[in-house]
C-alpha cells in the first residue's frame, strides 16, 4: 500500500491530477473520522475532508517520501479542524456538540461500572459534559480529543499542532480541568 | 510523602506519566488511588459521539467532487527527477516485501483484518492500474496515428514510455497479487510495447514507425488496454443505488 502510495505522490508531482485519487481513496475514511470527532457534525465533516484534501494537493510537494502519507494527512485534517472551530467561533456559532446525540441518551457504561456511578450516566450528566465541551476553547477541544478520544500521545499532539510539547501537555490539562468542574457537582451529589 | 497533583494524575490516567518514582507512588498510596478512580470515572463520561456509517461510494463521489477543484500543477524538471527517484524507491520497496511475501506466504493468516487490508491495497491497485491504463491508451493511440514521413520529435513520447514503463513494472507485480489474470496479461503485453518504443532510437528510422505500430495491432494491444481499462473504471465508479436494485 505504502509503495501505491508513494508511486500516486510521485505521478501527482510529476502533473497527473488523477493519480491523486488513490491517496483520497486510500484515507477519505480515516480523514472524515477525524473531522466528525472534531466537530459532532457530518455536513462540518464533510466541508473539513474537502479542504483537507485540497491543502494535501496544493502542498504535496512538502510531503517527504520517509514518512508515512497517513500521519501526513491527519495532521492536515487536524489543523483543517482547529481553522474550522475558530472560524465558528469568531462567528459566533461556536456550538459544537452542545445537543447530545439523539440516539444516544443515556451514556452506556461497560457492565463492570455498575453501582452508584451509573446513576451519573444520565441525560442530564451529557448535557453537562457537552456545554463544557463548548467552554473549551478550539485549540483545547482538538487537543482533548487527540489525547482522549483518538489516542494521540502528548508528544504527537504537540507535533500535530506545531506548538511546544509543555504546551501540548498544558492544553490537556486545561480541557480536563474545565470538564471536571462542570463533572464535580455531580459527583459530589452522589 | 507527597501526594500526585492533578496534572500528575491525568497524566498517569493517559497513560504518558513517565516518572516511575510517582507511579510506584499511587500504586502504594491509597489516596492518590481514590483520586485517580474519581478521574477515571469523570473522563470515562466525556464521550464524543460515534463516527456515522458512510455510504459504499463516499470516496468515489468525494473524488468527484474534488477533482475539478484540484489546480494543475506546474510541473519542473526538478518534480519529474524527484518522481524518478520515488519510483526506483518504490520499485525497491516493492521488492523487498514481494520478497519478503514469498518467503512468508506459508504462514499467511487469513484472518478478517488481512482480508480487508488485501480488499482496500486491491482497490488502491485497481484505482492506479486503471488511470495507468488511460494513460498507456493515450500514447497507444498516437502512435499509431503517426504518419511514416512525419518528423514529430520522437524523445517526448519516449520520455512518457519509459515513465509508463516504471509505473507498469510496479502494477504488473502489484497485480500479480490480485486474481484478476486479465488485468495481468494486459499488463505483461503492454510492458514488451513500452519497452520496445522506451528503447527505439530516438531518430525513427522509416519503418520503424512501422514496425511498432505493426507490434501494437497484432497483439491487439490498443482493444485490451481499452475494454480492461473502462472495466476497471466502471468498478470504480459504481452507479449510485437505483441500479443496485434500491427503490428511488
Ligand atoms: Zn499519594
């Protein structure tokens, strides 16, 4: 897959646009997750792996041969996403997420959870978690998500978004921070 | 002894506390242990929603929508070297790891993950097989409108041969690994062409024209590389539901 890939980048750089089809193919997926997690949003999603996938072309040449085309395109599409939030905040729509998935009302827990905090896992605890998602600022949403829910080491993060790794790590930080003070009454309530 | 702060704690629950002095800690402390579950259980409820199925065709109709976006590139000399030396490289790669999967098709395991990883490198084949075929059909097809007399310089052609030459080593053995023997033969006809016209003097002689063109008819060349082309191309781009049988 790795050889496809690298021959598709070469063809692209040499000028055979349709070449490029089998680098969108090989990653539209994974690049469409990354964006869905980010915002909640299919139409935002799909906007973010278009602009992804242009900003990949028109800048191909930068992409360097040794590393592998799918961290490449995540940290495109990741940053697709933090230009995409701000922009929503600046006009003012920033309300990602702050409607819990309809499907999904209650929060399930794995079975070895059950006790005293499932009664936490309701409608209203969801509510909570998602207006202090929309507390977080952009760039502390994406950070969170990375670490938390794609797995992302700090020291990835920190590369994904070309700042510092103490500022990776602080950013988490704030997110968690944030998200515990509006998950703390609930606790204490118990 | 001191206690892990919060910063600590989370970066213990994310696995990314590297200090072993700390972890021994919380193993041990039964405080830090209370606090760390209380975390845990916070942030097991920060969930993001699930990621929506798409659609069979989502790449197909994203590449459509992308295609007429994409600008045409200005193509230096210095891309088409590059692109030379990333082929070699890939050819090399190639290889290796046809080597390598000779040596260890013994022990393959067929297990569902490695099916679907042959079905998407199939795909991604197919995809470069067939917008390698259009090309080949291109050059196919003015070649064989040449004119014996005519004096079209022939080092341009030959340049985009030996290219579609490199390319079509590496598809022929990609394929290789795929069922489709069509697709296989194709390739291999097409491969003795393209060398042949890749290794042409450059001056063409009378005849020689000729003489190539002669080589492509009789292996029927330009029909294969068409009707497995616009097979490979319909597989692609499959039609939307309603041919599928799905109600409109
Ligand atoms: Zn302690």
């Amino acid at each position: 897959m790795e050889t496809l890939e690298a021959t598709a980048v070469a063809q692209v750089l040499s000028g055979d646009r349709d070449a490029f089809r089998v680098l969108v193919d090989a990653h539209a997926r994974a690049v469409f997750s990354v964006a869905f997690r980010m915002t909640g949003n299919k139409e935002d999603a799909d906007e973010i792996v278009q602009e992804t996938f242009l900003r990949a072309y028109k800048s191909l040449d930068r992409f360097e041969a040794r590393s592998k085309f799918s961290t490449w395109i995540y940290r495109i599409a990741v940053n697709r996403c933090l230009d995409f939030l701000e922009k929503k905040k600046i006009a003012g729509t920033y309300t990602i997420s702050d409607e819990p998935d309809p499907e999904e009302n209650t929060i399930q827990l794995p079975s070895n959870d059950a006790g005293p905090d499932r009664l936490l896992m309701s409608k209203e605890a969801k509510m909570k978690i998602s207006q202090a998602m929309t507390q977080l600022t952009p760039t502390e949403r994406v950070a969170f998500t990375l670490r938390h829910v794609d797995g992302q080491s700090i020291e990835e993060i920190s590369r994904a978004l070309k700042i510092r790794e103490n500022a990776a790590k602080n950013t988490v930080f704030r997110a968690v921070r944030k998200l515990r003070v509006a998950l703390e009454p609930m606790v204490a309530t118990k | 002894m001191k206690h892990l702060s919060e910063e600590e704690l989370i970066l213990k629950h994310y696995g990314e506390l590297k200090d072993e002095e700390l972890s021994a800690h919380v193993a041990g402390c039964e405080e830090c242990r209370a606090e760390l579950m209380k975390l845990d259980a916070q942030l097991k409820q920060v969930r993001v929603p699930g990621v929506p199925e798409l659609d069979e065709g989502y790449e197909t109709q994203l590449w459509f929508k992308l295609r007429d976006q994409l600008p045409e590139r200005n193509v230096s000399k210095w891309a088409v070297w590059g692109r030379n030396c990333a082929m070699a490289a890939a050819m090399a790669v190639l290889l290796v790891s046809a080597f390598l999967a000779g040596r260890q098709s013994r022990n393959v395991v067929n297990s569902p993950v490695v099916q679907n990883n042959q079905r998407k490198v199939d795909r991604l084949v197919a995809l470069a097989v067939g917008n390698h075929l259009e090309k080949s059909q291109i050059l196919l097809i003015e070649l064989m409108s040449q004119g014996d007399n005519d004096k079209t310089d022939f080092s341009a052609t030959q340049g985009q041969a030996r290219d579609l030459l490199d390319a079509n080593r590496l598809y022929r053995m990609s394929a290789a690994k795929s069922s489709d023997p069509t697709v296989q033969r194709t390739l291999d006809d097409l491969e003795r062409v393209l060398a042949e016209i890749a290794n042409s003097p450059s001056d063409l002689k009378s005849g020689d024209v000729e003489r190539l063109q002669r080589m492509i008819e009789q292996q029927g060349l330009l029909f294969k590389v068409r009707v497995v082309g616009s097979r490979i191309r319909e597989q692609n781009n499959p039609v939307p539901a309603k041919q599928q049988g799905t109600k409109l």
